[in-house]
C-alpha cells in the first residue's frame, strides 16, 4: 500500500481509537466513583444511595436503586459500543500499523520469520488470551479472586517474555494491550452486558434475578477496573524505546503494571480508608526507581576512557550506519514504509556519513530516537562506537 495512504490511514484510525477509548475509560472510571460517592445514609425507600453534582453549569441528583424502579424506565441507557468501537479500531489499528508493515514494526529484528507468520501469531495471542482467561475465571479459582489475579498476571508476564522473542520490543509491547483490551471488551460483551440483559428482563417479567449473573459480572468489572491503567501505559509504550527496547523489556512492564494496580487499587478505596495512601509515593519512588536501573550501563565518554572501545575507524562506522540507517535513509529507500528519505537524510557512503555527522551523532547517541524504535535492533556498543568515533574524529575536523 502506497505509504503515504498508510499514514492518513494510520491517523484516522488511532484518532478515532482515541476518542472510543476516552469514552469508554472515561465513562468506566466515572462510575466507579459514583458507586463510591454515592450517599449512602438514610436512603428512600428501594434505593441504595444518591449523588449530588454540578457540571457544566447544571445540578444533577442522580439515584441507584438497590434493584430497579417499580416500573422500568422506557429509555435505559447501555454503555456498550464505548467499548466495542474501542475494540474494534484498536485491531484495526494493530493491522495497520504492524500488519501492512510486520518485517519493520511486527517482527523482532533479524527474525526468521515470515510476514504472514508473525501475523497468524498475533492473531493467535488474541484468541488464545480471551480463552483462557474466560476458562480461568469460570474454573473453580473464580471463586478464589486474589489467587486468579496472581495467576492471570503470572500468565500475562509470561506471555510478555514469550512475545518479547518473537517480536519487536514495541510490538511486544502492543500485543500485552491488545491481549488485555481484548479480555476486556470480551468481559463487556460475553458477560457484562448478557448478565444486565438477564437482569432486565427477569426484572420487566417480576421473576427473581438469577443472583450468580451479577457476581460473575462483579469478577469482570473488577478486572477491567485494574487493568485499564497498565493498557493506558501501553497504549502510549511506543513512545518510549528506553522500557520497550529495554532487555528485560517484559520484567520492566511487570514493573510499571504492578505501581499503576496499586495507585488504581488506591483510587478505589480511597473514599473508605486512606490506608492505601502509601502507593503514591511509592509508585512514584517506583517509577524513579525503573528510570535509575534502566539507564544504559556505559556512556561512551566512560567507555572510551576505559579503554573498552579504543579505535574506531570511518569505515566501521560506515558499516554500522548503512547497516541500521540506510534502509530508510536512502534516495530509494529499501523500506516499504517509505518512498523518500525520511527528513530528507541519505545515508549510503562514508562521504554522507562525515557530512552527516553531527546529526548522526544528535539521533543515534546522545538521544537514541534514530533508530526509529531501533526497529533495525541497533546494539548499544554499535551506538558507542559512533559516539567514540565522533568524539575522537569527527569533532577535531
Ligand atoms: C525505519 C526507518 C528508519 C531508520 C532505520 C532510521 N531512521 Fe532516521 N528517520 C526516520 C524517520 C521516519 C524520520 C523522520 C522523523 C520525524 O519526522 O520525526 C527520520 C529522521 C532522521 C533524522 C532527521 C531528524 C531531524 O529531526 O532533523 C536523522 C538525522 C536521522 N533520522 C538519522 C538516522 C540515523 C543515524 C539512523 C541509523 C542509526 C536512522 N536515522 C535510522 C526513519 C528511520
């Protein structure tokens, strides 16, 4: 596909998968802090609380009734294609950016895979991740919640290492989000929503509810509730090659999940005790924690004194460059993704490398964003070597 097509495609989709994911999120966390407002002391007859708010200029008094109004309303609004839509453009938006492109986006670099290959894994991830996990919450340890959740992140961070080798540190990345959002959506639409329709209808004939629906909606709710922080960091993962393009890529997300359930689980007891206040300071104190560890072992001013790299000639540099740079920085880039040089640098020869070399310098060292998420799987030492070379050399010139 003309790639250019690719882009206005590519941006269409995600903006779209954003407005849906606002949406959905923004409605979920909304009420969960309504059922945790909600004004509990001395409630009218048939309801469990009300809520008193101002937005927009406007008082609402809203009300949630212990069951259901004698007579059901005859609009009851659904919260559902929120998340469906979500869903939906966000598997589109997986195609487009990793499918079309799957040997530069999907794939790990140098891998032995073919295009179709990586794609039927993706797609299997997806399918096999909402089995299993319908399975496990349905299984007896459904009714054990604390060992399911040990167990399902145990099997998400796992399924993070296996992913991690086979694809790309970024596509990794996505896949986690995807196979959770997926697990997600499924709740809303294989569970959630049956259950409220099974609700409603027993309510409209004056049958009794089935009481076990709405405990097996209460086990997925609460999931979506947990999970929607870490997706929200994947979402926004690719942005930051310093976690995905981390060796230990998958123990580096494990980490950040883990902070963003405690600051959730925080935000969701908050109104009963304050005994979770702790993991505020302790995410945040977490978070330093990851930047410190994840710093790169060796600068290239260390290594070089060091003596760990001692010479390093143009020609080697030339080498590394065409190598990692030249299949999109060329007059006739190899890349597909492209139909001209990227910012218009050509990168093909040594000359182009001396001319260049204070903005090879700029992207490749002192910043890493070139690259482009080191989708050619740079090495750290091919990056001091510029480094050496540059300081060495390039600067004396
Ligand atoms: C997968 C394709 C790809 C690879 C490989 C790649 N680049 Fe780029 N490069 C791009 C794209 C796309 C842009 C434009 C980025 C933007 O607009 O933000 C770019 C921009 C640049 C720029 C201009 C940046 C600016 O803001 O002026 C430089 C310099 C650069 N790349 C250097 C490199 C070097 C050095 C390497 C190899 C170490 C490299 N690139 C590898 C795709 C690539």
């Amino acid at each position: 596909m003309d790639p250019h097509y690719t882009e206005w495609l590519n941006l269409v989709v995600r903006w779209v998968h954003m407005i849906v994911g606002i949406a959905w999120i923004g409605a979920s966390f909304y009420f969960v802090w309504l059922e945790n407002n909600l004004n509990r002391k001395d409630p009218k007859e048939g309801l469990s609380g009300d809520l008193w708010a101002i937005h927009g200029g406007g008082i609402y008094h809203l009300q949630k009734y212990k069951l259901a109004p004698e007579k059901m309303p005859e609009h009851l609004h659904w919260f559902k294609w929120e998340a469906y839509t979500t869903w939906l453009t966000g598997v589109l938006l997986l195609a487009v950016v990793y499918y079309l492109n799957a040997q530069l986006y999907l794939l790990a670099p140098g891998s032995e895979l073919t295009s179709m290959q990586g794609i039927g894994i993706s797609i299997a991830s997806l399918v096999a991740g909402w089995f299993i996990y319908d399975f496990l919450c349905d299984s007896a340890l459904g009714k054990r919640p604390a060992l399911l959740g040990v167990v399902l992140l145990v099997l998400l961070v796992a399924a993070a290492w296996a992913l991690s080798q086979v694809f790309s540190g970024r596509a990794a990345y996505i896949h986690i989000g995807a196979i959770t959002g997926t697990m997600m959506v499924g709740n809303v639409f294989r569970v959630i929503m049956p259950g409220q329709r099974k609700l409603v209808a027993a309510i409209t004939e004056g049958r009794e509810p089935d009481p076990e629906a709405p405990a097996k909606a209460l086990l997925r709710s609460r999931h979506n509730n947990y999970l929607t922080l870490p997706v929200l960091f994947i979402m926004i993962s690719n942005h930051f090659p310093s976690t995905y393009g981390n060796e230990w890529n998958w123990a580096i997300l494990f980490a950040i999940a883990m902070l963003s359930v405690l600051v959730r689980h925080y935000f969701n007891v908050r109104n009963k005790s304050e005994n979770w206040a702790w993991t505020l300071p302790a995410a945040a104190l977490g978070m330093f924690a990851l930047a410190y560890v994840t710093k790169p072992a060796l600068t290239v001013v260390q290594a070089s004194s060091a003596g760990v790299v001692q010479e390093v000639t143009l020609e080697q540099v030339t080498s590394i460059v065409v190598e990692r740079c030249a299949s999109c920085h060329a007059a006739n880039p190899t890349s597909e993704m492209f139909s001209a040089p990227p910012a218009g640098v050509i990168l093909e020869s040594s000359d182009d490398v001396i001319k260049n070399a204070a903005r090879i310098h700029a992207q490749s060292v002192a910043t890493q964003a070139m690259p482009i998420g080191n989708l050619t799987g740079m090495l750290p030492e091919e990056r001091v070597m510029i480094g050496t070379w540059f300081d060495l050399n390039a600067t004396s010139k």
